[in-house]
C-alpha cells in the first residue's frame, strides 16, 4: 500500500479532529471579520483551491464577498491598495510558502485583518497573522496533498458556519462518520481503470462549491499519474473546450444535489460528452437521466459540502491509475512536499 492510500484513509479521523479543535475558536472568527467588507484569499497550488472553495462559502452562506488575490501582488509589485475593512485569508499546509507569508505580512500593513490557516503550529505564516486556525491533519508524508487538503476544506466550511449563525452546524458534525462510509465503500476501481483506459488527456468538471475539487482531483491526476488533466468549470466547458470530447477522451464530473440551480448545466455537458463517445465518471450527486456513466454513489449532503466527500474518490482514482502506469505516487517526478514560488 503506498503512503498517499494510507493518508487518504486517515482523512475522517483528520476531518474530525480538525472540527473539534475549531470549536472553541468561534468568538475570535466573528470579532476578526466584524466589520469586513470584502476578503481576499492568498494561496497557491492546493491551498488556492480551498481557497476557491472558500470564495463560493463566504459569499453565499456568510454574505460577504470573498475573492482570490495573486500573492505577487505583494512579493513582485508591491502593490499599494486599501485593505482596510477587508480580512486576508493566508492559506499554506507546511505554513512556509515564502510568498504567501510575505502576502499576509503585505495585508497587514496595508490595513487588513489576517488570518492564517496552516496544518502546523508556530510556523512561519502564524507569526504575524491576526488570529491563526489550525488543521489537526497529522504529519503528510507523501507529496500529494490529501488528508491535509479535505482537512483545510473542513476548516474553511466551519469559517463559513461561524459566519452564518451556526448554519452548517449540524451537516458538519456527520461530516466524519460520513468520510469513514465513503472511505469504506468499495469503489470499483478497475472499472474506472478501464473506463479511463490509456487516456493522457481528461477533463475533470464541476461548478459552484465543487470547482475547487475539480481542479484539485485535476491536480492529482497531474502530479501522481501524468495525465494532462485540466479542472473546468462546466460553464467554462460549454463556451468552447467541449470540442475537446471525442471517443476515449474521459470526463469525470462532480454531481449535484437534485436541487441545485447548476444541475441543469451538468447534465447538458453529460450529454454533450456522451454524444462525443466519451466515457464518464461521475462522483455522488444526480447524474443525467438516459446517460451511461460510472457512477460513484455518495451520502447525501448538501451541495455546499458535498465536495468534501467527492474528493476522496478522486484522490483513490490518481493514487490508483498512478500505480498502474508505473509511477510512485508519493514522490510524484520534479516535486517536493513545499513548493516556493519565486
């Protein structure tokens, strides 16, 4: 068993101790975004897609407007803009990535609030940050980010809880025990294996709350197995790149819930696929009716935290095909566990 298929097994126990250790900390999220008026995520490679995710949360459920900052914002331009009333969100697992401790030191002097959240405690980026929030994922030892990844996610859902008069609360307390089914079930994975046969190139799509876990399911195609994955959002699909479906060119595709406003979108782009030839997977939610795909069942949630869940097959599915092409998928080629960007 590689190290990458025993971090993802342990990303309940993760997930669940992430939630409980956030608990106490509720009264200092909502004096620190007293007041703020816009917040702006700094983050790169895995974190940015929490960050994405948390973009769609604070907007939708927590009504403040959230959205992604470029860290060379502050490292390579040293921009001068007003951040008062705003909340910089610096987002970094090792809490070392050079530029977004930079980023959240630039915030501060330009007026923002910070606030780091980081799986390891007294590291770089909690040295100056306003309030920091911790994930409880343990040690990651394989390159591929995952108990690290669904644990941040967690966090950045109870952010948006706390924002909102506990309106998360309850689906989050299930959240482990609902992790340990999706971990538990068995997924058929050669079925999926040979569905995705010797593709080089798919698509991995959602929209909403789950084009972040588009684009990190993406990512872990990239890293473990070389495939040319591109994360999209089915919006983005539909103005162009749809052309891009043929006959063994797969797509895996994020479901929603049946009452989603998205799910119309999904389903055009299903049948798009199909009428291609391509081979679709399609991880929980509802899928289109009359379409052939292999379908990955999943515990019902709302569609706000349904990616948390949806990432687990992803991430078994890149661990797996990775295998079988030959490729270590805990030391993916030309990668380390902290990358800095120059």
């Amino acid at each position: 068993m590689s190290i990458m298929s025993s971090e993802i097994n342990e990303q309940a126990d993760a997930i669940s101790a992430t939630l409980a250790n956030l608990r106490n900390s509720r009264l200092e999220v909502e004096q620190l975004f007293s007041g703020a008026q816009s917040v702006l995520f700094m983050a790169r490679g895995t974190s940015d897609h929490v960050a994405d995710y948390g973009q769609y949360l604070l907007s939708t459920k927590a009504g403040v407007l959230a959205a992604s900052g470029s860290p060379s914002l502050a490292t390579a331009f040293d921009a001068k803009v007003d951040l008062s009333h705003h909340v910089v969100i610096g987002i970094s697992q090792s809490g070392s990535t050079t530029e977004i401790v930079e980023s959240l030191a630039w915030a501060k002097r330009l007026g923002a609030k910070t606030l780091a959240l980081t799986n390891l405690a007294n590291s770089p980026i909690t040295e100056g940050a306003d309030l920091t929030l911790l994930t409880y994922a343990g040690v990651e030892r394989a390159v591929p980010a995952t108990k690290t990844f669904s644990s941040a996610m967690a966090a950045m859902a109870w952010v948006a809880s706390s924002l909102s008069a506990g309106s998360l609360d309850d689906e989050l307390s299930r959240l482990p025990d609902l992790a340990r089914e999706v971990l538990a079930a068995p997924l058929h994975l050669g079925e999926i294996e040979r569905a995705i046969g010797s593709a080089h190139t798919l698509v991995v799509s959602g929209r909403g709350f789950g084009q972040s876990v588009a684009r990190e399911i993406a990512l872990k195609l990239k890293e473990c197995a070389l495939i040319n994955a591109s994360g999209l959002s089915f919006a983005d699909l539909r103005h162009g790149p749809v052309a891009v479906f043929s006959q063994g060119f797969p797509l895996i595709s994020l479901g929603l819930s049946s009452t989603s406003p998205l799910l119309t979108g999904l389903h055009d782009l299903q049948r798009a696929a199909h009428q291609a030839g391509a081979p679709i997977i399609n991880i929980g939610g509802v899928s289109a009716p009359g379409i052939p795909t292999h379908q990955i069942p999943l515990p019902e949630l709302p569609d706000e935290l349904l990616p948390i869940l949806q990432v687990i097959p992803g991430q078994k599915i890149a661990e797996r095909i990775a295998i079988a092409r030959g490729f270590n998928p805990d030391e993916p080629r030309g990668l380390n566990k902290v990358t800095q960007t120059v």
